[in-house]
C-alpha cells in the first residue's frame, strides 16, 4: 500500500509539472521561437537589476577606468540601437568588471550585460568586444535565462517525482537511482545551456554587422579563448560552454549561410 501511494504520489507531481511548462507557451518576437516561459519582461528586468550589484560584487566591483567603462557602454548600446534588440522592452546597460584575472562575460534576465576586464585586456579590436557584448546581448533577447528557470522547474519536478517513485526507505539501494535520475535532470540543464550559447553565437553574428562590425571577430575571441584555456577546460559533455574550436566552426557556417556574396564592406575589425 505504502509503495503503491508512493507511486500515485509521484505520477500526479510529475503530471502536474509537465503541464505547468508544456501550458505556458510565447512566441520569441527576435527569434520567432516557441518558447516556455512563466516569466514577463519586466519581471525578468527587474530580477536582472536586483542580482546585478551582487554579481558585480563577485567580480570586484565595477571598474574604475571610467573611460574603458564608457567605451564598452558605447559599443554595447550601439548594437542596441542597430539591431532587433532595440525594439525589445529590455533595458541594456554594459558594465566593466574590475577582476583583471578571470576571463569573462555573461547577461543577467532584463539587459544587464558584464565583461571583466581580464577578458577585455586580451581582445585588440573594438569588433571583438563588440562580438563579446553582441552574443550577450543574444541571451537577452532570446530570454535564455527565463527559459533556464522555466527549465529548472520542469527538471525539478520530474527528477523529485522519480526520487518519490524509486526511493523505498526499507531498501536503501534505491536511494542509487534516485540519485541518478537527478544526474540526468542536471545533465539536461547542461545541454541546454549549450545550445543556448550556440544560439547567441548566431545572433551575435547577425547582429554585428548591423552595426558596423565585422563578425568574423568572434572568431578571433574563440582563438584566444582556446588560447587562454589550453588544458584547464573541462569537457566539453560537462560544460555549458561548447567547446571554442567546435564554436568556431559554427561562426564559419553562419557567416557563410548569411552572406554567401560575402560581407559587406567597410566593417570595423
């Protein structure tokens, strides 16, 4: 009987949480994806501004070179203003980190776009930031972090439902595969954050030239990522981050596939 509630308890949990994400649908207005999110715009804004100061807190604080800072705004806003990003609700502001040592960059919800300044002293050319800020600014508007969440509660759900169904106190082996079905649930969550990053690396491509810079400069920002992480990546199956050289290869296919004529001509480097 206890086992039988066991079960009942765990298919309605995982029903439930199925058709909480699968009825929460909208269409990405940049992207024209499909999305599942149970997130607005302004929420994603406002939790975006709430996290920052303790984000920027991790890194050192903001810069203090206001120049280098206003450069990096400047370039950030001018792809803004280029591209579809512009007519999204979010509100975008591009912010200097102070940590000299960490090779960084990353977007909260809402347009709160970070990079350190031990990743911007490696890259030479203003079209290599702005390859940098325009793939950041891609997690924003394809609300990769609002699909994150929405994802998290679905794999939450079905990997604490499978642990209520397999997890039998009077035989304590079970606790085995309830242990590795949340693996799997954490394993799923890293895929998708692969995709998501090759996903912003094909809007930044869009998005550069558009604003005046030559996206062939993310491919220059792969080679010394590749460069700086020689034997201290972990592997590629455990990373978010696709690994630089394979990242590469995708740059070169979607330039390719949006300008088979070539690119146009006058774009910053």
């Amino acid at each position: 009987m206890r086992g039988s509630l066991r079960y009942i308890i765990a298919l309605l949990l995982g029903g439930i949480t199925l058709i909480s994400y699968y009825c929460k649908r909208s269409v990405n207005e940049v992207t024209g994806e499909v999305q599942h999110v149970d997130m607005t715009a302004d929420q994603e804004i406002a939790l975006g501004l709430q996290a920052a100061p303790e984000m920027a807190q991790q890194y050192g604080g903001i810069h203090p070179d206001r120049q280098a800072g206003a450069a990096v705004e400047r370039i950030g806003q001018q792809i803004v203003r280029s591209t579809k990003a512009g007519q999204t609700p979010y509100k975008f502001q591009f912010h200097l980190l102070a940590d000299e040592n960490t090779i960084n960059a990353f977007a909260l919800p809402g347009g709160q776009v970070f990079i350190t300044a031990g990743l911007l002293k490696n890259l030479k050319t203003e079209g290599q930031v702005a390859g940098v800020l325009a793939h950041e600014i891609g997690h924003v508007v394809a609300r990769h972090s609002a699909e994150q969440i929405a994802k998290s509660k679905l794999t939450q759900g079905l990997t604490g439902a499978a642990a209520i169904g397999m997890y039998d106190p009077d035989r304590p082996g079970t606790a085995m595969s309830a242990a590795a079905a949340a693996m799997v649930g954490k394993l799923l969550t890293l895929r998708y954050g692969r995709q998501d990053e090759l996903e912003a690396d094909k809007l930044a491509v869009d998005f550069t030239p558009a604003a005046g810079f030559d996206p062939r400069a993310m491919i220059q920002v792969m080679e010394i990522l590749e460069r700086e992480n020689k034997g201290s990546s972990p592997p590629e199956f455990l990373s978010t981050h696709p690994n630089p050289g394979n990242r590469i290869e995708e740059l070169q296919r979607d330039i390719a596939a949006d300008y088979p004529q070539g690119l146009p001509a006058n774009l910053k480097p």
